[in-house]
C-alpha cells in the first residue's frame, strides 16, 4: 500500500535520525531499509551479538548467536569495506553505510565533501571494523522493527477515523479545542495531555499489538500451576493479551472510549476484580505492548510522540476521505486548506 510505503519512510527516517543521531540518510531510505528489514528477519532477532550486552540474561547465549551470525556479519564488512573504499557518495548508498559515514563526519566536522572521501577511502580495514561494531551501527535492526510496528499502528488508526467519521469527529474535535498548531518545534508534552488522542493512541497499540515476545529465565520458575525450568527461552504472546475477552470488552473491536471511561473497580460477587471494566495502563497487566521491566521495549517513547505528532497533524490540518475504487482497491483523499491531493491505499 502506497500509503504505509510513505509513512514507514518518514517514520523509520525520523527513528533512525533522532534515535542514533544519523544526519543522512541514502536517498532511496524506504527501499534500503524494507531490504534491510528483510536481512534481519533472515538473520534472526538478533544478527549483532555484542547487542547481548546490554541484555544480561542473554549473556551466556552469546556465542551462539555469535555463531549463528558470524557469516552474515562478515559478508556485511565486506560490502561496508568495498563501499567505503570505492563507492563515489558512500553516505548514499545503503543505509551500513550511511551510518557509518554520519559516525566520521562527526568526528571530522572540519572536512569538505571532498576530503571526507578521500578521508574514507584511506581508512584500514581495522578502522572500519571498529566503525561497524559501534553500538549505534548495531542497533539498526531494533530501530527498523520499532518503526515497523509503528508504522502499522498509525495506518491503522488512519483507517479507522477515515471510515468512522465519529471517530475523526472526536478527535478533530479535542484538537480544535487545544488551539495546538502542529508543526516544526512542537513541545510533544503538549499532546501527551488530550485524552482523546492518547485513547486512540492507546487502542491503536492495543489493536495491533505484537504476536509474542521471547524471554530467558535465568533462575527458572515453579507455581501450583507450571515449572518452568531454569536456561529456558519462553515466547510470551502479546497479542492474545491484547485482544482476549476475559481482560476486554468487545476485544475486536476498535475502540478508544474504553480508554475514556472513569477507572472503576467493580467486584465481582467472588469478590475478584472485574478487569473487563478497568481503565488499563500502558505498562500494566494486560496492557504490555511493548513489554515490561529492565528489558522492556526502549522505544515506547518516542513511538508515543511520533504517533501523537502524525496523527494530530492529519486531523487538524486535513480532510480524509476514503474513496473504493473497487473490490480490492481504494484511494485515501486528503485535502488541505490550502491544496489537496492523494494517496493510494
């Protein structure tokens, strides 16, 4: 869909440049990174070993993944190598590359266009080697799946307010009432307070929310109910969190006033709490999109800010309107104020 196309661009651009502080991106940055994106799901969730190191309880896994991954790493130098050494505008050319490029001219601030090249094409294999093992270089592949599942949470609030004008109306609505101009330099605090935005926000996450996540119990785990033993890799699934009925209402369905209604506690007459009825909190049972504790998702910040600033922007400053063209096809019309065009969806 050409729509996702564009807004994973600019949302993976936006993750990259502000999360690892990488000023240029290649220029075909969409294409690059779906092809990177796709190396990572080759290579398994974690094709950097050393990333093992900021995960204490995958330490002792290390050389595993370190074996499994030696081979695609290797082959990966030896294009960052060959690109670096020959390529006329290394920075542009994948995005390996690109952030290693943004490391040196960081380092070397003073030098032209033309000296950086030479600068680059003099730099030994040793050099180099230490350039891609820097934790920013390695930490592309969490960036990319953040902004993945990112991605899919503000398409998918796009597609519910674009065909539920209720919906838009609600948030259209509290924007207006904010008198908030959404634009370059925006204190992102400010959107963290309307309560509609952050329910859309909360059930777009809620929706969509990753299929499982894995864990490593160190200690192991022993109940009435289940022993877990210790050195075991457990596969948590999210998703059925996310949408089982015995903690939602209506869990297929999407809808953000269940974020808007008074927290309640009403006990059941077994004296338990009914959660059907609880006003969830990010980061609270069951409500752990991006997971919880030490090792819990790094980004759930800005991909808070990022989806709050998108979506804001639509409503205050756009008309959508969705347009069937046929069975398996359809165009998503946005109009300005000031001009209009469209997007495919």
């Amino acid at each position: 869909m050409q729509l996702r196309h564009t807004i994973c661009g600019i949302v993976r651009a936006v993750m990259v440049e502000n999360m690892l502080g990488i000023k240029q991106l290649p220029d075909n940055t969409y294409d690059v990174m779906a092809s990177y994106r796709n190396d990572v799901k080759r290579w398994g969730a974690f094709p950097f070993p050393e990333l093992l190191n900021f995960m204490p309880s995958l330490r002792q896994k290390r050389d595993v993944y370190r074996a499994f991954s030696k081979g695609i790493l290797e082959q990966e130098f030896e294009k960052l190598v060959e690109v670096l050494h020959a390529d006329p505008n290394p920075g542009n050319t994948n995005l390996i590359a690109a952030s290693v490029v943004s490391l040196f001219k960081d380092e070397n601030p003073t030098l032209s266009n033309e000296e950086l090249l030479s600068a680059l094409r003099s730099l030994s294999i040793e050099d180099i080697r230490k350039y891609f093992e820097n934790p920013i270089v390695q930490s592309l592949p969490m960036i990319l799946k953040a902004a993945d599942n990112l991605t899919d949470a503000i398409v998918l609030c796009l597609e519910q307010i674009v065909s539920d004008p209720d919906k838009f109306a609600m948030l259209r609505d509290e924007m207006d009432r904010s008198h908030l101009a959404i634009e370059e330099g925006i204190d992102v605090r400010a959107l963290k307070i309307l309560p509609v935005l952050d329910a859309f926000y909360k059930e777009s996450v809620r929706f969509d929310a990753p299929v499982a996540v894995p864990r490593y119990t160190q200690n192991g785990y022993s109940s009435d109910s289940m022993t877990i033993p210790p050195n075991t890799m457990m596969i948590f699934d999210l998703h059925a969190l996310a949408k089982g009925e015995q903690y939602w209402t209506n869990p297929e369905e999407f809808d953000p006033t269940r974020f808007l209604q008074q927290e309640k506690e009403q006990v059941t007459e077994e004296g338990g709490m009914n959660s059907n009825n609880k006003n969830h909190t990010v980061g609270q049972f069951p409500f752990i999109p991006f997971s919880v504790g030490l090792r819990n998702c790094p980004a759930f910040a800005v991909t808070e800010s990022l989806f709050k600033v998108t979506i804001a922007k639509f409503v205050s400053d756009y008309q959508l309107q969705l347009v069937k063209k046929d069975e398996e096809d359809s165009t998503l019309h946005i109009t300005s104020r000031d001009k209009s065009f469209g997007l495919m969806q």
